[in-house]
C-alpha cells in the first residue's frame, strides 16, 4: 500500500543535496520539465497556486501519505537545510505517492513530482530570489506562467543517460 511513498523517502534521503555544479544544464531542464508537468497538474486540477503546489490535498484532501514518511523527511538535516520551498515539495511529492498508493483514479498526465526528485538527486535544490527568478545552482530562469509551459511534448527526458548527454 506504500511501495510509492517509501521508496521515495528512500530516494530523497538518498539525494545528493551538497550538488556539485556537474548537472546544472540537467537540473534546468528537468525543472522545466517540472513546469510543464505543473501547468498540466494546475489546469487539470484548477489550482490557484502555481507551480509549486500540493497537487493530492486539491484531488482528494483526505488521503495523506503515512506520519512517519512526512516525519522521515521534515527531521532529515540535509534537507532541513534547503530553501524552505524545497522541503514543502518534498512533503507535497510524498503526498502525490500516497496518492497514487491509493488506487484513486488520477488523470492520465505524467506524474508532477517525478522530474523535481531526479532534480534533486541529480544535486541538490533550488531558491526563488527577490525577483521570482528560480536559482538553480549559478543559473537563474524565469517561472514563466503556465500557460507559457503548456505543452502536451515533454521538455527533456528523465532518463539517466540523456540527462547525462545534456551535462557534457
């Protein structure tokens, strides 16, 4: 019943939260990849936030992922550590798994959370500056809205080896 939610405390524990700079290009177009996945989740759901946002408390407030996943992450340092957004989208993932551990019916999108942990396992989070800019290691891009990260075409694959190809 929590194969999704414990195996993603597994990898975000697991995460390489110091970084490096080595997956900077990757990491910018997996959260790309993030926005568009969030555009569709926020249209679909009709959120008013976007694009960071607990997409399973809008599907269905009533299922939430076990205390002791949730616990797991809010007491991890490495993570404690991070922009305070960060661990709210670590929490939101765990909650999506939950979710989908639940055998609700969800739409047939890509899962909203997927690209934001290989982001993070691939080195670590990301800030919101005074301007709205989203840093990501020395990089910064626009959030855009989401209607300008429409888009039924993924933006980048998730895959190991092409995120790798995009760091060379």
């Amino acid at each position: 019943m929590n194969d999704h939610a414990s195996t993603l405390t597994e990898r975000l524990i697991r995460a390489d939260w110091h970084g490096g700079f080595n997956h900077t290009r990757s990491r910018v177009a997996l959260m790309k990849e993030h926005l568009r996945r969030a555009a569709l989740w926020s249209h679909h759901l009709r959120a008013k936030q976007w694009p960071f946002f607990d997409a399973a408390a809008l599907a269905n407030p009533n299922i939430r992922a076990d205390e002791e996943f949730v616990s797991t992450i809010i007491e991890n340092e490495e993570i404690i550590h991070q922009f305070p957004l960060v661990m709210d989208t670590c929490v939101w993932a765990l909650h999506f798994s939950a979710l989908r551990d639940s055998g609700e019916a969800l739409p047939v999108l890509p899962d909203m959370f997927e690209p934001l942990v290989i982001f993070y396992e691939r080195g670590g989070g990301f800030g919101i500056d005074t301007t709205g800019m989203i840093q990501i290691d020395f990089a910064a891009m626009e959030r855009g809205s989401p209607a300008s990260h429409w888009d039924d075409k993924a933006k980048t694959s998730v895959d190991a080896e092409a995120l790798d190809l995009l760091d060379r």
